[in-house]
C-alpha cells in the first residue's frame, strides 16, 4: 500500500510515525510505503506562538527539523502539493513532481483570514505567525495605556486562544506595574464569551473577578484607525487592538475545489473526505464542527493510523473517531485549567491551579515526544 501524507504539521507528523510503528515489517517488506510532503523542512510548535506574542518563549524555541522527528523508513520531501487528482490517485507539486497513492491523508492546516475584515490587518495585532507574535510583544512593550480591545471572529484556531491571550495579557501588564493604567475589553460574536457553553459559564465570572469588560453578538465588521465597528451597529473604540482573526483552510484545498473556505466536507467518525474511500482529512482541515486543535489532530491521527494499517492488512477499519479533544487554558496568575471533551461529553473546565499550569508548561517541552509518536 502507498500512502501519501500531505501537510508535515502535528497531524501529519504524528499519523505518519504511528503508521511505521504499525506497519514497521511491511514497510521494509516493501509491500507498503509512506510519503509525507511538507511545505518547509522546519516544524513549528504552533501554541509556542502565544508565549512569543507576551515575551515568555523565543522564537528559536519553537523549531526542530521535521526529519529530525520522522522515522527514518518514512520518505519525506519539501515539495508542497499544487494539484489534486483524486479521481486518478495522484498528487503534483510544486516541484513538477508526481505522487501516485493508495490512500491520501491531508492535513494542510489552516491560515488566518483577517483580510476579510477591512482594515483588520492593518489596525491589529495577532499572533499566527511567526513574525505577527514578534510584532505583537514589540507592540505592547511600546505600550504605556489605554483602551486594550481582543477582539474576535470564528471560526479559529484553538479554542482557547481568546481567553488565555486575555489572561496573558492581564499578567503581562501587571508584571510591567500598568495594569492599573489599562482598560481591557473583549468582544465576542455570539451571546456568550465562547463558542462552548460551559466553558463561557466557566471564564464569563473569570472575567467579571479580574475586570475585564465584554461584548457578545459583536461580529466585525471594519475596523478604522482606533475603533471597530460591528455588523450589529455597534462601536469598540481601542488604543491597541489584539485580534483572534477567522480562519479558513489553505488556499491549494480552495484552488483544487476540495472544499469551502479551504475546509474539506469530512465523515466525522471515520474522517475520510465524504464521497471518497481512499481521501481521509486530519486537524484543521476538515469541516467537522469540533475544536481546531493539536489535540484534535493528534486523537483523530491515532485513530486514522489504526485504520490504514488494519486496511492494509485485512481491509476493514475498525476504529471510529470520537471527537475525542483535550484543551489546557492558561488563567493567568501562575495557574491554568483544561477542558476535556468529545462528541457525547460536554468540556467541564476545572478550578485553575498551579500544578496544571505546571503541566502545560511542561508539555511545552513534552510535545517534541508528542510529534515523534512517543506519547
């Protein structure tokens, strides 16, 4: 069996090292094989970004080679995909190169869309990239007062993003003494401050204890030099503006057609492409109504692993994907809960404390075992 991994991100990076795990005597056979294409030779710890964008991680710290943490019998090639042609099982690259498959796994990740917003881009700060976190903490070390506003749309990546920036940004000023000088807001697109009912029943009265002033139903609309208006009718005047923007899938997935705003119509338990038995989509690239998060992409890709090696082998996929996630949540004050979930369960987020914080930031380190499928 050839299978073809596209995107070198969380999902791809782990499902790929699962799979050799599972299928280590049939790979050097040479009756089955694994590919992963990736758009870059690095791979980027993504929830590092949020530590960059308040001072509390270097840039550096976020990087491994990504063939420094795939088993060696995996092929992998810097050569992202430009063409799709699923009807013939094969993919191009940009390199003019062809890859035929048995079964694809794509996992290509998402991007932010603040474009969509006019003057968003211009007028915010956020922290997806690289070079945005930077920016953003050379921002707000500038900063001396005033009206902070973080402001947010959906859908985005990680769920939890919006409440920890708040938190942070809470004890980034009170490390600096400024605290006292600055007005924190929050916006919110529906009529809670978070997407997940009892995680909105959980940080609305976190917010109340620490000040921090909210708006729900306040979906942006265009944001001017110091305020932000909302399709609603309403204004949120700002100093500084921090935005979660919207996401959308990549633009290869919007260019090849395979689904709206870059997000691919998937089977939500056996995460295959709906209308295709040998397409399965990982993490943020599918449409399944479900966090965007490396939680995600890591349960759904051992999930996916069990699945194509017991296909090899015998032809039936026996295991279903059970929108299994797990969230850690900095709080602030040294202190940070979590939210655990699936499809039947609802997130319970638990009192913060200092140990749990401790975990996430040792996770921070733990996740270079995570990506080579050691955890």
């Amino acid at each position: 069996m050839k299978i073809l991994v596209i995107g070198g991100g969380m999902g791809g990076t782990i499902l790929a090292n699962n799979l050799v795990r599972r299928m280590r005597k049939e790979i050097k056979a040479g009756r089955s094989s694994i590919t992963l294409l990736s758009a870059s030779d690095q791979h980027m710890y993504q929830p590092g970004l949020l530590y960059v964008a308040v001072g509390k991680m270097q840039p550096s710290e976020m990087y491994r080679d990504q063939a420094s943490l795939l088993d060696p019998l995996i092929r992998f090639e810097v050569d992202p995909v430009v063409t799709f042609e699923l009807d013939d099982s094969y993919v191009t690259t940009k390199s003019g190169s062809r890859y035929n498959y048995d079964v694809v796994v794509i996992a290509t990740g998402s991007r932010t869309d603040a474009e969509s917003i006019p003057g968003l881009s211009e007028h915010a700060v956020q922290f997806y990239t690289e070079t945005d976190a930077v920016e953003m903490y050379k921002r707000l070390e500038k900063f001396e007062g005033g009206k902070v506003v973080v402001a947010v749309g959906v859908p985005h990546k990680c769920p939890m993003a919006p409440l920890e920036i708040t938190f942070m940004l809470i004890d980034y000023f009170k490390q600096r003494g400024i605290w006292d000088k600055v007005d924190l807001h929050y916006t919110y697109p529906i009529g809670r401050v978070h997407s997940l009912e009892p995680v909105a029943k959980w940080a609305a009265p976190e917010f109340d204890r620490l000040g921090v002033h909210y708006k729900t139903f306040f979906n942006m609309k265009e944001v001017t030099k110091h305020c932000i208006i909302s399709e609603e009718g309403s204004e949120q005047p700002f100093d500084l503006l921090v935005t979660i923007p919207a996401h959308k899938g990549m633009q290869v997935i919007e260019d090849n057609g395979l689904g709206v705003s870059g997000f691919i119509a998937t089977d939500r338990q056996r995460l295959n492409m709906e209308g295709r038995d040998n397409v399965f989509v990982l993490g943020d690239t599918t449409n399944i109504p479900i966090s965007k998060a490396g939680s995600t992409a890591h349960f759904e890709s051992e999930v996916l692993a069990e699945n194509i090696a017991a296909m090899a082998e015998s032809g039936i996929a026996p295991r279903r994907y059970d929108g299994k996630v797990f969230c850690f949540i900095e709080t602030g004050e040294g202190k940070a809960s979590y939210a655990m979930f699936d499809y039947q369960n609802p997130p319970d987020p638990k009192a913060p404390t200092a140990g749990i914080h401790w975990f996430k930031t040792a996770y921070n380190k733990m996740y270079w075992a995570s990506a080579r499928g050691l955890l």
